[in-house]
C-alpha cells in the first residue's frame, strides 16, 4: 500500500493575516472594554476558533501510532486527522512500505474530505 502525504492547501502567511488582527483587537478590548465585555468575548472566541479551525485542518497535526506492516513489522504510522483528497500525493506507488527518512510511515487521513 503506497504512503500518502499531503500538503497544505492553503498559503502558511494566511494563518498569520487573518489571526493576527482578531489577537490585536482582542487584546486592545480586553484592556479597555475589560475581560467581560461582550466584543472582548465574541472577538476572542472567533480568534480561538480560527487557530482550531486552521490547526485541525492542517495536515502537520497527525495522530502517531504503531502500524503492523504484510511482513510482521512493527512501524511508527502518521495520520492526519483530516486530508483534502485534492491535496494529496502518493509516494512509493510499486509497494512503498519502507519508513520514511524521518522514522514514520504516512497514511491517508482519518477523515478525507
């Protein structure tokens, strides 16, 4: 079974565009509405929700676990929790059980979307 990796299907700047003015506002609201102010909390939660949104969408957070290759060997396999089927590339398409340079063994998502 081939290994699948997956890249990102967003550019990485665009984290930092788009959760670094809801962190300034929220900072700057927080210091002069106070902590309990409803803006202080709508524009802090809709910051945090977009750091989860982004870190579960990524393709780096994967879940590490123990795999069982067709030869009885035991491996370190990485899966992402959820994967665009557009953003994904196979490697090692005549087998490709081997481990990767870097200790794991990649399969596809948890969740394809």
């Amino acid at each position: 079974m081939p290994q699948t990796v997956y890249r990102r299907p967003w550019p990485q700047w665009l984290v930092l565009v788009i959760n670094l003015p809801l962190t300034i506002a929220s900072l700057i609201l927080i210091f002069t509405e106070g902590a309990i102010s409803r803006a202080a909390v709508i524009v802090t939660s809709a910051d945090v929700l977009v750091l989860l949104v982004f870190t579960i969408l990524d393709p780096e957070t994967t879940i590490t676990s123990r795999g069982v290759l067709p030869d009885g060997t035991v491996v370190k396999v990485r899966r992402p929790i959820i994967g665009f089927k557009r953003c994904e590339s196979p490697l090692g398409l005549t087998g490709g059980y081997e481990v990767r340079i870097d200790g794991f063994r990649y399969e596809p998502a948890y969740i394809r979307v």
